[in-house]
C-alpha cells in the first residue's frame, strides 16, 4: 500500500524496447546450470566465459567514462542522468564505477520508498551504513510496530535498498539483528543484479495491475494480480493496495463501499466490508477501526509513468 506519490526515474517501469534485466539474469542461470551437466570442468569454463565477458565490457564502460571526462562532459547533470538509469546504474555498481557511494545510493533508494511509509503515517531514518556492509534504519512514526511493519520492510525497503547497493551485507532496523544478506560483487553478481533490475524480493515480484489507474477517485475495485485477489481502492489521486480479504468474515472487500470517517475530511477514506459491514482505514495500513485486532494485509503499491504496479510476497502468491 502507498500513495502514488512521485517516483524516481530510477524505479521507473522498463522501456519495452530495454532489455528486462529480469529475464536476462533468469537465462543466464538457465545456461550456466545447463553447463554444469556436463561436468565440473563444462561449469568452471562457462562461468570464465561469463566472468571475461564481464570484465571486457567493464573494461569497455571504464574507458568510456574516462573519454568522456577527458572531453569534459562528465559533468554532475550527466552522472545524474546515468545514475538515475536503472541499467546503465545496475551496471556501473557491478563494475565499480557508481559515481555515488553505498550510503547516497541507500539514502536515495530510501526517498524513493518514501511515500508507501507515509502512507503508513510513518518514516524511515539512515542510521547509517557501518564499515563491515551493514545498513543500519530506524523506523519512524506509526511504521514503528504497526501489523504491517514486516511487509513495509522486506517488500519496500530491503529490496529497494538490495537494488540500489547489491554489496551490502547486510540490514539493520534499530537493535534487530540483520534481516537481510548478500553476497559480495564477485562475477555472480552480474546474474543476482540482473535478477534484481526490477527490484524484486525473493519470492515476489512488482508486477503491474492493469486497469487500476482508471479506476475513479473514491471507489475500490478488484483485480487478479498473478493469480492473487488484490483490491485497489483510490482516494484522491492516491492508490492503495489490500490482499482482497476481510479479517473479520473472510470474505472479499473490493466490492466495498469508500466512505469519509465521520468528522474527517475527504482524504480520511474508510473502506466498508460488504461482508460484514466492517469498518478499516484505508490510509493507516488497513487498521481496523470496529476492532485494533482486525487489520487488512496491505500491499506495497507503485505508480511509475502511469502504471500502477504492485509488490506480492512469494508466500502470498502460491497461497
């Protein structure tokens, strides 16, 4: 769940004339694991013949990094430009050439995350990034503790960061012990970065609602989003996203009706079970406001260039 909220060039969805990063690393994998029937040895020679293919395009990119700061051209607007660039940035971290370092990508990765935390009424603070890889967060406002604080974290905030900088080791929330590892960028990293090019946990995936950016302001609506019921419900010019289920009865909740909480005003949308009669915050992660112990399971939700796009926990999609 999250407002629409402004999104960075980076976590835009991909030009379909780009190659799906996704897809690329999937098959690499296939190849390499195809290679390893024959052998130990047909293993070790395909993962060289990836490993100086690599570096021969490193090699390459290096110097023409390096030819256009000659020329002086590779000025702070051009280094934006390809930072921002999903590709050319997934690129330039394998190879050691990020022209920011591990604490501005995460920094940077974190404003992009921003506006799913504060639909939650919450934050999220950069403690910092400690010598041996570990990001250190804190977790602010009604985020701190609230139901949906692991979905908010593992769906949003850790794979926002892992994209951003593969290298980490590993992710703090305040006194937590790390929640997350990775492994450091050896020639596997290409497939790993690959894989997370459009910024998805294991097991889950961002994946686009069709349909959902027409839906009109103050109506909810259902959709099938990889086999999962999901109910969007719009509020404003801003979207939010539920597994279509109702604690209380079970039953779905897309078909509800969006009501204003008595004495609110228009943006304190409250979400009425058609079940049960049900009453939840649509704002505030789905609480309920019939019952705190009833609580709807909120989603991360993105709208990049348009596209409403939504994160599904692997657990939840083969649910």
């Amino acid at each position: 769940m999250t407002s629409a909220g402004t999104v960075p060039e980076a976590g835009a969805a991909p030009d379909p004339g780009e190659p799906d990063l996704r897809v690329t690393g999937e098959r690499i994998e296939a190849l390499l694991e195809a290679a390893s029937t024959g052998g130990r040895v047909a293993r070790e020679r395909a993962e060289e013949l990836v490993r100086l293919v690599v570096d021969l395009y490193g090699s390459g990119l290096e110097r023409l990094l390096e030819i256009a700061h000659e020329s002086g051209r590779l000025d702070d607007e051009l280094l934006d430009r390809l930072a921002a660039d999903e590709l050319v940035s997934s690129l330039l971290v394998v190879h050691g050439l990020h022209p920011y370092d591990v604490g501005t990508r995460v920094a940077r990765a974190l404003d992009g995350v921003r506006p799913y935390l504060g639909s939650h009424g919450g934050d999220v603070e950069l403690v910092g990034v400690t010598e041996d890889g570990v990001v250190r967060l804190r977790m602010l406002g009604s985020c701190d503790g609230c139901p949906s604080s692991s979905v908010t974290l593992t769906l949003a905030v850790e794979t926002a960061i892992q994209a951003a900088a593969p290298e980490i080791l590993g992710i703090e929330v305040e006194e937590a012990t790390p929640r997350a590892t990775a492994a450091v960028i050896p020639v596997s990293a290409l497939r790993s970065r690959l894989d997370s090019g459009a910024r998805v946990p294991a097991g889950g995936g961002w994946t686009a609602v069709d349909g959902a950016d027409a839906l009109p302001a103050g109506q909810a609506a259902g959709f099938a989003v990889a086999g999962m019921p999901v109910a969007v419900v719009r509020v404003g010019p801003d979207f939010y996203a539920y597994r279509d289920r109702c604690p209380r009865c079970g039953g779905g909740i897309a078909a509800g009706a969006v009501e204003r909480r008595l004495g609110g005003s228009a943006a304190d949308a409250v979400l009425r079970c058609p079940g049960c009669r049900a009453h939840y915050d649509v704002r505030r992660a789905g609480r309920g406001l019939d019952d705190p112990d009833d609580h709807l399971e909120p989603l991360p939700l993105l709208v990049r260039e348009g596209v409403v796009t939504v994160a599904l926990p692997g657990a939840a999609v083969s649910a």
